[in-house]
C-alpha cells in the first residue's frame, strides 16, 4: 500500500517542486550554487539575482539555514514582504515570475485545513531592513487575492511575456498545471507520484476565516467562479481541455463529464437505435424535436456562472448555419444515392481540421488528438441532431419538392425511395433516409466550422453570444 505523506510532507513538497518557476534538476547540493542575501535598504538588488531567486526561492540564504517547514515557510514570506516594498520598480522581464511567487505563497494558507495552517506556518516573519518581527496574518488574504489577479492577468496575456510565452511553447503541460493552480487547492496534475497525497482536490476560496460570515463565503465563490471562467474562456476551451476546464469550476468527475457530454452522449444513442432500426424514423425526428427543447430549456435553466462554455454552444450554432447553407443551394442536394461519401469526407475533414486548430493553440500532438477526438464527437453529435430535425421537419415543408421527403419518416431508413421519372439516376432510386442524414451531419459540421471562422475569427470551442473584452489594447 503506498505511504500516505503528512501535511508537513506536503508542504514541504509545495515549497521544493512547485514554487520554483524553474525547480533544478539536480537538488539542493549542485555543484556552484549560489546564496543570495537580501539588501537591508528595500532597494532592488542585482535583477539577475532577483530572476536566480524566482527560479529556485531556496537560493535564499535565509531559506537554506533554516531546518523545518515552519522555517523555511518564514524565510519565504519575509522574501515576498520585502518583495512587495520594494523601493524600485520589478525588471519588466521577471514581473511575471514575481506575481506567480507571490500568489502560490500567499494563496498556502487558504490550500490548507485551518488545523494544519496553525501548525504548519509562521504568525511573524523577519523581514530585511525593518526591526523586529512582523505579523503575517493580516497578510494573506489582501496579499493572496491581489497576486492572484495580478498573475491572472499575465497568464491571460501570455505572448506578451518572454518567460511565459517560453512556457507556453516549451512545456505546455507545465502551463496547464499553472492554470490549475489558480483555481484548485492541490490539483491532481501535481501532486508527487510516490505516496497518497493527503488532501483532497477542492475549489480554492480565498476567503476571510474569522469572521467567517455566509457574505465572505458567497463573495469568495462568486471570485473561483469567475477565475474559472476566465480560465475557460481564454485557456483550456482553445486549447480543446473540456474536463480541465469542468475541474477549474469544481464541479467534480461525474458533473465535470456529464455537462460536456450529456448531450452529445444522447444524440449517441438515438443515432445508434435509428441506424439500427430500433426506433422508427418517424419516432427518431420527435425524439431530436425534444431533445433540443429540452436541451435549450437546460442551458437557460442550468447553465449559470459562465458555465455555458462547457457546453460548446457555439458548435450546434456554426452546424445550423452550415445546414442552412445546404437547404438554400439546390432543390435536389438529397438525390444522389452516393451523397454520403462527401459527407463522411466533409466529417472526416473537419475532425482533421479541429486537431490542428489544438496544435496551433500549443497542444503536444497526443493530447491533441485525443482532445480533438472528444470536440469532434461533440460537434458530430450536434450536427447529427440538427440535420434529423431539418430534415425531418424543416425540409419537406420549406424545401422545393421537399413533398417527396415526407415519405421517407414512414418507411425503413436505409430504403431508397423510388423516383421512376429520373432516368438519369442509378437504379432510378434517390439516397436512402440514412446516406442524406450523414451528408447533412458531415456538410453541417465542416460548413460550419468554415462559417464560424469568418464570422469571428475564434475557436469553435469559445463561448457563444458572449462579448471578447480587450484590456490595454489587446483581447
């Protein structure tokens, strides 16, 4: 049975692995390390030395004497405190990894059991060039909520930033995890892979505990909500990661994959018993008719605190446009019985296209793949449902001869229906129900991706019906 590590453990892990921007290789003893000494006057020391320190804070002399987590845990706040009053302003080019040292610092207190923060950290730290001791508990709630928008904000505006652009390109799994932090107590994705790791994964609420009133709690979960939803917005949705992004809002593995999936999962089965001939198509075009009501009474109902991203509106919007598009061609686009080849291509085609929309976003070629297996059995889905609906209602009553589509909801899917006046068909016979419904969802999916593009210039996971805010002149 694996060893379950202790509180002091864990910390003690949190301070080594994940608060160095750049933890070393090669431990605590490497060969030439230097110790760096803060300046008593609160001015800037050397930058490169304050960019040696963010990459590895036990660099710090006063970090390496101590002996206990509640030592080093003090050297650390005195380094932020110092850090925070700077006289100088911070060297553009390391203002990032100061804002992220700040926020995983400040943010420890609220990652622990309140049993555990008594124990495990310091109430008074020395900080360089100011006497005696200060108090730290009025620090972290001001300090953590303030670093945390501060690095929110260079996270959303990566590119700008050497440091995280390097990150973002070099080791896109390391800039995951760095968005888990923000909204997560101890994400999964990096904890140690030796031990049980003793805390749970919970949503982080940087919120007053004395006095702990139901205001503070509401006004701290509307905060996770709407870092999550930023996240979402500009992270893990381009970058095609639906359940990070269900993890970001807290709403656990069952809610996290069923929001996405629901659905999607849905329109599976009732795909699976119309091709099978278990339902009647007539039944099958009712039962798509409810289900997209039921679906949009859902999301109005349902979908709150910017949660609707999740659902990847924007993908059943961009199909409906693409189907559109196909009813207003041609009269006679359902005749051909060798239809469903262009549509399997068009889907085929389309799946092809979502993966490199993931890789120019940065995603490693794997996790791509699978993440735009996922999107493409959503927007499949989607489109399938759609063109059963338009199909089944909309086409025969709006479309030219669109008469001799009402037939097909009476008789077998996969029967031709005859047209003994075409001579210039094969066999006389158009496509059956079953070849126009894949044209329709393949046409539906690649049109719409096309469509979607133009229209916004966006990745089709964004959200729908949603404004792009800019701030200092860039989206």
């Amino acid at each position: 049975m694996a060893t379950v590590l202790t509180a002091e453990g864990a910390v003690d892990h949190y301070l080594r692995v994940v608060l160095p921007a750049d933890p070393p290789t090669t431990g605590h003893a490497a060969t030439g390390r230097r110790l760096i000494d803060l300046t008593e006057n609160a001015t800037l020391i050397d930058h490169r030395d304050l960019a040696y320190v963010l990459d590895d804070p036990s660099r710090l002399r006063s970090y390496d004497r101590a002996r206990s987590v509640d030592g080093r845990m003090a050297a650390l706040l005195g380094f932020a405190l110092w850090l925070y009053r700077l006289r100088e302003p911070i060297p553009e080019d390391i203002r990032s990894r100061a804002a992220r040292f700040r926020f995983l610092l400040w943010s420890l207190y609220f990652r622990l059991p309140e049993k555990d923060s008594c124990e495990l950290l310091p109430d008074q730290v020395k900080v360089a060039g100011r006497p005696g001791m200060e108090p730290v508990g009025e620090h972290w709630l001001h300090q953590g909520r303030a670093a945390r928008e501060e690095w929110l904000g260079y996270l959303n505006g990566w590119e700008d930033d050497p440091w995280l652009a390097n990150l973002h390109t070099a080791r896109p799994g390391d800039f995951e995890t760095e968005l888990c932090w923000l909204s997560m107590t101890w994400p999964t994705a990096a904890r140690p892979s030796a031990g049980r790791w003793p805390f749970a994964p919970a949503a982080l609420h940087l919120s007053p505990t004395e006095p702990d009133t139901a205001e503070a709690t509401r006004q701290a979960s509307k905060d996770h909500a709407r870092i999550a939803a930023d996240l979402a917005d500009n992270h893990w949705l381009p970058r095609g990661a639906l359940f990070g992004a269900a993890t970001g809002f807290a709403l656990g593995t069952v809610r996290g994959r069923l929001l996405p999936l629901a659905f999607p999962s849905l329109a599976l089965v009732l795909c699976a018993l119309l091709f099978s001939q278990k339902v009647d198509a007539d039944v099958a075009r009712w039962s798509a008719l409810g289900m997209v009501g039921a679906g949009l009474l859902a999301a109005i109902v349902g979908l709150g605190d910017r949660k609707d991203s999740l659902a990847l509106l924007r993908m059943p919007a961009a199909a409906l446009v693409g189907l559109l598009a196909l009813l207003s061609f041609t009269s006679r686009w359902w005749l051909d019985p060798h239809g469903w080849r262009v549509g399997a291509g068009l889907l085929a085609g389309a799946l092809l296209y979502v993966v490199l929309e993931l890789r120019l976003h940065g995603v490693r070629l794997w996790p791509a793949l699978g993440r735009g297996a996922l999107i493409g059995f959503i927007g499949t889905m989607y489109a399938f449902v759609l063109s059963l609906l338009l199909l089944g209602f909309v086409a025969p009553s709006v479309g030219e001869h669109g008469e001799c589509l009402l037939g097909w909801w009476n008789t077998d899917v996969w029967a031709a229906r005859p047209l003994a006046g075409c001579k210039e068909l094969e066999d006389r016979t158009a496509a059956p129900a079953a070849g126009v419904l894949v044209l329709m969802t393949g046409w539906a999916f690649a049109a719409g991706l096309a469509a979607q593009i133009l229209w916004d210039d966006r990745p089709v996971t964004a959200p729908l019906g949603r404004l792009r805010r800019v701030r200092g002149g860039r989206p």
